[in-house]
C-alpha cells in the first residue's frame, strides 16, 4: 500500500513537469504579448524596457527555468493584468465565489443524484424511473449556458423571484448553484441507478435474502456499498471540476470567480496567471485521482489485499 | 422459530416443507413460461429428499419458490399450499418470511464463488445472519462463526473468519457458505447444486460434510442436483421431476433397484462409468421440452419409447404403488 502511494505521488510530480512544460511552450507559442496594447498602443521603447523588465526579452528555456525556480518557492509572480497583488493574492481572493457555489452545486446535485438514480432502480420502468432518464439526459445534454439561461428567464424575468446575478447575498447564489447542480446530477443519477440495478442482480443479494436479512439491511448495508465504489472515483475530480468555476455559469451570472481569470489571462497573454491557473488545476486533479485511487482500493478489498489466496 | 410451533399438531412430526400443486410462471412478451406445473412433495423434520432432474425441470424453481426468493412479479406463484414448518408462505409477509428464511430453512447455492458479498469479510458476514435472528453481541457472533468454521472443517479458520471471498478458493468458500447456512440452526437446508461448481476431488468431500451435518443438526434436506450419483449417497428418498412436474417419487434404495417411471429408467441407464466404464454411453434421445411450448400430454412421451396415442393427450395422474412410492405414467 505504501509503495503504492509512492508510485502514484512519483507519477504526480512527473505529470506536474511534463503539464508544466506543455502550458508554457505552448502560451508563448500564441502570437504577441502582454505589452501589445490593443486599444492603448505602447511605444517600441516602452514595450521593450517591459518585456526586459519582466525577463520575456530572454530565451524560453531561460524565462521556464526563472519560472519554475520561482514556483519551488512557492513564488507564482505578479499577474500583468492586476500588478496591484501577487497571484497567489488574486487567486485566493478570485477563488472564493468559484468554490463556494461550484462546492454548493455538487453539495446539492450528487446527493440529489444518488436519490433519484436509487429510486430509478429500485421501482424500475416506473414514472421515478422515466423521470430520473429524463433528467440525467436533459442535464448532460443541455448546455450549461441554455440552462443557465432558462433559469434566468423564468425565475428572475418572468417571476421575478430571483436576481439574476452578481456576487454578495445569498439569494445571488441559488441559480448559479442550481445551474452548476445539473451535472453532477444527471451524472449522478444515470451512474447510480446502472450501478444499483447491477449490483441487484447479483447472485449474492438472492442470498442475503435467503439467509434472512431485512430487505433494508441488504438495501444499505450491501447493495449500496457495493454500488458506491464505482461512484467514488467519479466525485473528487468531478468536485474539482465544478469548484474551479465554470467559465460559462460565471459568465451567465456574472461571477467574479476564477471562470473568468481563465478567459481573461489567455486573451491579454498574462504569463503567470496563466500558468499559475492551469498548474494549480493541474495540481488539484492529480491530487483528486489519487486520493480517489486510494479511496477505491481502501473500499474494494479485492484491491486492498490483493489477489492473495490463503 | 417458537413462533411458528402452535402450528405443528402436537406428538406427531408435522411436515417441514409442504408443497402442494406448486405453479410458478414467467410471463413474456409472447406467452408465459411455465417452469413449474403441479409439483407437490414434502419433507419431515430430519428426512432427507433429492429432487432430480435436467435443467430447465423446475427443480431449483420449486424450492427457490417455497423460500418465497422468486421475485413477484416477473415471477407467478400459486399453489394449494405452501408452507416452511406448518406458516403459509404465500400468507406471510415480508417481515415474518426475512425470520424464517435462514432460521427455518436455509439455502445454499451452485456457484460460491458469487454467494458471497464481496466487500465484506467471511466472518462479517456469518455475524450478520447470526444477529439477524438473534439478539447477541458481535464478540460472543463471531466466537459462534469461528466454531462453525472449525466444524466444517476449513483449517486456520481464524485467518478465514478475517479474509475476504476473493481470496479464497470455491470448496473453502462453500464450506463457509454452509457454515453461514447452519448459523441458525435450521430445520431444514435446501442444497441447489452444491457440488455442481465444484472441482470433483472437492464434490465428495462437500457432500460427506452436508451429510454428516444434517445428522448431527439433525434437520432436514433437500439436495437438488441434475446428478443421480449425489443423491445416492446423500438422500433417503428421491424426486424426479420432468417438464416442471413430478415424475416419480421413492425412496433411493427403489429409485436405483426398481424405477417405475420410463425417464427414471432412462435416467439410470445414461449414468456414466458403471461397470468399470466399460459400456457406451447412452443418452436420452432427443431434448428436454420448451417450457414456454410444452407438449401436450405426459411431457416426457415425445422421447418416451413407451408413448402412444394416451401419452400425447392426457397428462397420467400420480399414482401411489405402495410403500410411498408414486409415479405419473400411463404405462405403469
């Protein structure tokens, strides 16, 4: 087990420096930078003493190893377009709406989930069980943008309930949740209900039954376990996925969470925010599989002990 | 169990499994499947009945269907009567059918390697099915589970109790899955197959330890098995069934020396490997019938050498021949 961990936190660091290396060759490999202008053209001279002062003027494989020797110490630099703050600062203060209702929106959808995809098994070609299909298709087919959009039409334009956005009191954050809420729903529901009707078919709930334990027993105890193993693995990724901000709900609502910094640091070319962005979710998936590989195996005995016959 | 005795006329043996005119269909899209049509047969307390056939005979679906483990629907029950130690299954409900099955009667299953549910550990199992009948601590549960594995004879049974269904072998597994089936005492044990699964150095060693349990239990038995050969050596009394109906019923000594039925005859001439394996193996011509197409008539006559024109039509009533014997043929 110990070996294992090792293994998989070697396979971590290596996947960090192989993304890393990736990103950076491939953001400087869009044409212009940072100090382009656009709208506000910067003299030649000036661009210069900025690209030299921010050491972009040197060649790759230098400015790469200043950044990455900035990263071991924890040091991401300063985003271009926010020079104010570090982007450590940025991220942490950009981070807190992204989490809270990207978080909010799995508390709320995997749950509901596992709900109706139960239900959908248990009562089988039942209005539950059509409902819980239609769900989980509309939710993984419908973009989140239409959904968004729907909800906004019908809660804040046409009943006027709602706002229908920004960031502040918590009545903002009920339709971005539930806009983030659908797919770890639907994904939750179609998992839950093949993995349930799987596991009720196996030969060994016939003897649960027959050895006489309580159909809730067999219900809780045994099927849900056994159906859950599968689902654990889908969670954390999915969580970070969601609580990174989605470039699209944040957008619908106007979110000030990390959703937008993403658009945002590619459009304007700004370098360490970039990077600092895309290696942290790099960073937090690698962590999410690997806890969750972890969490597999403490759950499956099959891979806890191994194949070993006594 | 207590529950149930106010049932059970004093001073005499009441049955322990009463199954009488037993149908079970699985209706399809197109017609109904009917894999039991009219079985009755029971069992008192400590006897020990085979009931044999092909598969596809009912066999396992009787006794799947006296447990009440069929799922209703797909599955239709209906039957005269049905009953584990004197309660009407078909009356009983869910909660009183959870208490009999495992103290009253307990089952165990062809393939062990899939009996088990595979996350939990061998003892955690057989405690649960002990606490599901009887309140006791954990600790004094798995002290029980670890003496029921040292008497089916599993060695270490203590790294057993601790280990988990993949990692062991299907006669070890078996083994527990008896262990697990006698926790609570039950009268009678319903065996589907036990062996069938089994590499055949494991089979005979199996079947000696049901054997021997059931006396020292002294509960009741009902092997179900496709093979003639385990029911020799395990049961008093022998029910061949055919086409989900009863054959002929006797006792072992008369199934083997003096079968009255013409598939029993049949059925003992296709054992293979009598007389030191020297004669050809002989087959019973033709195949089992299509339960959602039955044929009309005995089901057995469209490979009956005995059949005519009766045997096509009418289906022969069983007929007692004394010493409780009793056949269903036309040509007795």
């Amino acid at each position: 087990m110990i070996g294992y961990v090792l293994q998989r936190v070697l396979s971590v660091l290596t996947t960090f420096f192989v993304v890393s290396i990736i990103i950076f060759l491939m953001m400087h490999s869009i044409p212009g930078g940072p100090f382009d202008g656009g709208d506000m053209p910067v003299p030649d001279a000036v661009r210069e003493k900025l690209n030299a002062q921010y050491g972009l003027d040197q060649p790759l494989y230098v400015q790469y190893a200043r950044y990455m020797w900035g990263v071991v110490r924890l040091d991401f630099g300063v985003p271009f377009q926010s020079p104010g703050e570090t982007v450590l600062e940025l991220l942490g203060r950009a981070w807190v709406p992204s989490l809270v209702l990207g978080g909010l929106g799995m508390l709320v959808g995997v749950p509901l989930g596992m709900l109706l995809g139960m239900a959908a098994a248990l009562r089988r070609n039942s209005w539950i069980d059509y409902l819980a299909s239609a769900v989980a298709t509309l939710g993984l087919t419908v973009p989140v943008f239409v959904t968004s959009m729907l909800l906004i039409l019908v809660f804040s334009v046409w009943l006027g309930w709602l706002p229908s956005s920004g960031w502040g009191e918590p009545q903002r954050w009920i339709l971005p949740i539930i806009a983030y809420a659908t797919i770890p729903m639907a994904t939750y529901a179609r998992y839950m209900r093949s993995a349930m009707l799987d596991t009720l078919n196996k030969p060994f709930v016939t003897v649960l039954r027959a050895k006489g334990l309580s159909e809730r027993r067999i219900l809780f105890q045994h099927v849900l376990r056994n159906s859950a193993i599968p689902l654990v693995t889908v969670f954390l990724p999915m969580f970070i996925g969601t609580a990174t901000g989605s470039i699209f709900v944040e957008a619908m609502f106007r979110v000030p969470g990390l959703g937008n910094y993403f658009v945002s640091s590619i459009r304007t070319r700004d370098y360490p925010l970039e990077m600092a962005l895309i290696l942290m979710i790099t960073v937090m998936f690698c962590i999410a599989y690997l806890i969750s590989d972890i969490l597999y195996a403490w759950l499956n005995p099959r891979i806890r002990h191994g194949g070993r016959r006594k | 169990m207590t529950a149930t005795e106010p049932f059970a006329p004093a001073g005499q043996t009441a049955p322990i499994v009463e199954i009488e005119d037993l149908q079970v269909g699985f209706p399809q899209l197109d017609g109904t499947v009917q894999a039991v049509r009219g079985v009755s047969f029971s069992l008192a307390a400590g006897e020990s009945l085979g009931i044999v056939g092909e598969s596809g005979s009912g066999k396992s679906v009787s006794c799947m269907a006296v447990m009440r483990l069929l799922r209703t629907p797909p599955a239709r029950i209906t039957a005269r009567r049905l009953a584990l130690d004197g309660v009407d299954v078909m009356a009983a409900g869910r909660r009183q059918m959870a208490e009999l099955r495992g103290s009253v009667a307990a089952m165990i299953f062809q393939d062990p390697m899939t009996a088990f549910d595979p996350v939990f550990s061998i003892g955690t199992q057989i405690v649960e099915t002990i606490q599901a009948h009887r309140a006791t601590t954990t600790r004094a549960a798995r002290a029980e589970a670890l003496a029921l594995l040292e008497r089916v004879e599993i060695r270490n049974a203590a790294a057993i109790l601790d280990s988990y269904p993949h990692q062991l072998s299907g006669g070890m597994l078996q083994r527990a899955m008896i262990a697990m089936a006698l926790s609570c005492r039950p009268r009678v044990l319903f065996a589907d197959e036990p062996t069938t699964a089994l590499d055949v150095t494991v089979q005979a060693q199996i079947l000696q330890l049901i054997k021997d349990l059931q006396d020292d239990f002294g509960m009741g038995l009902v092997m179900v098995t496709h093979d003639l050969g385990v029911v020799a050596e395990t049961v008093d009394r022998v029910v061949v069934m055919y086409g989900g109906r009863v054959m002929e019923e006797a006792s072992v000594h008369d199934i083997f020396e003096r079968p009255a039925h013409p598939y029993t005859r049949a059925l003992l001439v296709s054992i293979p490997g009598q007389e030191g394996g020297r004669r050809r193996l002989t087959e019973i011509p033709g195949a089992s019938p299509d339960p959602s197409n039955p044929p009309t008539g005995c089901p057995f006559h469209p490979r009956c050498r005995q059949a005519d024109a009766r045997c096509r039509t009418d289906m022969p009533a069983m007929t007692p021949l004394g010493e409780g014997r009793r056949a269903a043929c036309w040509r007795l």
